[in-house]
C-alpha cells in the first residue's frame, strides 16, 4: 500500500447500525470500525479495513436512472455514518430490489451475521 493510500485508510471511522427486521420491528446491532490500525467492535475488523481499501465507491447511491429487478431480499436495513477516506458519510442500505441488494452485497462483511444463508 503506498504513503497516500496508507493516509486515506487511516482516516475511515465508520458506526454501524443494523435492523435484522427493519427499523422500527425489533432489535437492531450495532459496531464501529476504524482502520489503520484496524479498531473497533466489528468482526473481522482488519478483514473488512481490506475490503473497504479496495473498493472505488462503497456507500454510493443507487443512480436514479438506475433500472432495477423487482427483487425482494428481506427487511434488513442498515445505516452507516462517520468518515471514509476522510470524507462524511451518511449511508442507508436496504434489500427492497436488484440494486439495492446489490449495494447491500458490496458491503456485507459491515452486516456480519445479519442476513442467514436461507434468505440470500
């Protein structure tokens, strides 16, 4: 990992909330992450520091022109808020269709345990 790369890992500090049933029914989990060093309650924690490190745009909104399959992946939601390479984020995933379980999946190590291997 170069000297830039190295900078913008470490500025990540990421809280994550995550409603099994969805907000509002029922209980919900909760984990904060930090990377460079890897830090926080999540699982996996220098594992998931990796992912993120490679992804271009892991908490980008669907495109509104976006043509989605009518898909349903359950009712879990997530928020995740704090920085990313040292910028805010403020990031709501869900399983409503296609792309939103597309999103939900680029992310997933961030939702350990949430979604059993019966409701993929």
């Amino acid at each position: 990992m170069n000297l830039l790369a190295a900078i913008l890992v470490a500025s990540t500090s990421l809280n994550i909330t995550v409603w099994p049933n969805g907000e509002g029914n029922g209980g919900k989990r909760t984990w904060t992450l930090r990377c460079a060093p890897a830090a926080g309650t999540l699982p996996q924690r220098s594992s998931a520091c990796r992912q993120l490190a490679v992804l271009k745009a892991p908490f980008a909104q669907v495109r509104k022109d976006m043509a989605c399959t009518q898909i349903y992946g359950g009712p879990q939601e997530a928020l995740v808020t704090g920085r990313f390479r040292g910028r805010p984020v403020h990031a709501r995933f869900n399983r409503q269709d296609g792309c939103q379980l597309g999103r939900w999946n680029r992310v997933g190590f961030l939702f350990p345990g949430v979604v059993s291997a019966q409701s993929r």
